[in-house]
C-alpha cells in the first residue's frame, strides 16, 4: 500500500550552477566564516538528498526538515 510522506529541506548558501566561480563578497566571506565545510552549496549537493528523499530508502522518514547548510546550523 502507498504512503504519502512528507519532509523538506532548508539550505544555506547554494553557488548557481551557471556561475561556478563567481567572487566572493563580504556577505558570502562573513557567511563562510560559520560554514564547517567552508564552501558554498553546489546544485548536486542539493539534488542528491532530495533523490535520497524520493527514493524507497527513505519510506520510514516522513515529517523532517533537512538542513542542506554545509553545517551553517551547527553555529555554537
């Protein structure tokens, strides 16, 4: 039998694909000081959890919020 399920994802900062190398800025600089992994999201870091999410290995998780952040949500 079928099941709907629901989650979501938040992101932080997400470089466009268009633009692979653009310059950063104070904003960006200042955003990157609290990101562990010290770069901006990529496209396909996005879509490989939302594959995940879509996927049958994720038919016991429902009603979740992923935060696709580089690690930005862990500031102390």
């Amino acid at each position: 039998m079928a099941s709907i399920r629901s989650s979501t994802s938040t992101t932080g900062w997400t470089r466009p694909a268009a633009r692979p190398r653009s310059r950063r800025g104070p904003k960006q600089a200042a955003f990157l000081e609290h990101v562990p992994t010290t770069r901006l999201g990529r496209p396909g870091d996005l879509a490989a959890v939302v594959a995940f999410l879509l996927s049958d290995d994720a038919e016991w998780i429902n009603g979740q919020v992923w935060a696709i952040d580089g690690g930005a949500n862990m500031r102390a």
